[in-house]
C-alpha cells in the first residue's frame, strides 16, 4: 500500500517524502519563488494551485522522476507548461548528467521556463513549438524516455510520443481515475507494453510505463 501524499503536504514533508538533496532543494525553492513570481504577470498555473505547488505538483515531479530508469540519459517531456513537471524532472536528476528537453508552444510559458532553468542551472533546452513540429530536429535521435502531465487523452498522447521513441524506449505519463478506460480506447490503435505504478499524489492515479509501442493490426492512424 502506497503512502499518500496530502494536499496538506508542506515543503519539509515532500523534501522528505522524496530524500530530495539540498542542492535541489535549494534549485526546487528557486523555481517555486520564480514562479510565484511570474504568476503576477502570466497564468502559469490555476489560482487555486499555488497553495499546493509542493504537495501535488512538486511532489508529481519528484515521483515521475523517481521512476525514471537510471541508465536513461535524454528525456522528452510534452506540453512542458510552466515546466510542471519536466523542470523539476531536470532538478532531481541534475546530479546524473541527464538532458531534458522541453516542447512548449506558448512563448509566455516558454519564456519562463528558459528564465527557470537559467537560474536553476539545469541541463535542460526549452523548444517553443508545436509537437510535430520538431519530429526532424536531430537531438530527438538521441531521446530515450518521453513525459508528459494532463496534455491529452492516451490514444493521442501515444501518438505524440511515438515518433520520439521508434527506435526503442519508454513513456512515462501521469495519469488520473481514468487510466483504465484510456487505455481500453488506445488498445484500438496500439499495441504496447504497459505497467501502472502506484501514485504518491493520487489514489485513483498511476504513473503509466508504456514500452514497445507497434500500430495495432487494422487500426486507423487517424487518432484525435
């Protein structure tokens, strides 16, 4: 049985829920106070957010980034926001000598998160453009591992990603209460393996391992 992450969660409980190290405790409150900061200017997260940036949204970073295999070198994350959770992915893992790259199309949010990773000092590059738009790019050739956070239903999401990882690898998404049904609707196009690993932050949630991604036989590419 996994342990829960209340919404009630201070930062002193997620730095020791997560055995997160002073260096990236001192990066994490880095990004917390630009981001507070930013949010006076751009909505970078809901209202109603900010008084659980470490229970919910820093803890799902640290926990997708817990379950980031160790040999795993260059990672995606897609729809990278306000960098929730692709930069705090980049901070856990900074002492690993992991590239991250980021794909977000608004330029506000893309803004912020160069501003982000310059304060921070994270091996990370913010790519302001759409998904499809830099499947020809050539440091994709080189990603291992795909993230993403709320950005789109499985079937699409699997789409998205797919391009990054033909060669061989891995997705890892956070998923809600729905993971199962989305999962029945991606079975119609795909077929994968997958494994559901327990959520800190969400009882009804998972984070979603997909490997060896193949178009299922007769399905239709035409998804979302």
């Amino acid at each position: 049985m996994v342990n829960i992450i209340p919404e009630s969660a201070t930062r002193k409980d997620i730095k020791n829920a997560f055995s997160v190290s002073r260096e990236s405790l001192k990066k994490l409150d880095i990004f917390v106070e630009l981001l507070r900061k930013w949010q006076k200017k751009i909505n970078l997260v809901g209202p109603k957010e900010l008084v659980r940036l470490w229970s919910r949204h820093i803890a799902d970073g640290l926990e997708l980034a817990n379950a980031i295999p160790l040999d795993v070198k260059s990672i995606v994350d897609l729809g990278s926001g306000s960098g929730i959770p692709g930069i705090i992915v980049a901070i856990a893992l900074s002492d690993r000598g992991v590239e991250v790259h980021l794909v977000e199309s608004n330029g506000k949010k893309a803004a912020f998160m160069r501003e982000a990773i310059r304060k921070t000092g994270v091996k990370a590059t913010v790519h302001c453009a759409r998904i499809e738009d830099v499947y020809d790019q050539p440091w994709v050739n080189e990603i291992e591992l795909v993230t993403a956070r709320a950005l789109a239903p499985l079937p699409l999401l699997v789409k998205l990603a797919v391009p990054f990882v033909e060669s061989g690898g891995e997705m890892l998404f956070l998923k809600g209460e729905a993971v199962d049904s989305e999962l029945t609707q991606t079975s119609k196009y795909w077929n994968m393996k997958h494994i559901c690993l327990p959520s800190r932050t969400n009882v009804a949630g998972c984070i979603l391992s997909i490997k060896e991604v193949r178009h299922a036989s007769g399905a239709t590419k035409s998804i979302g």
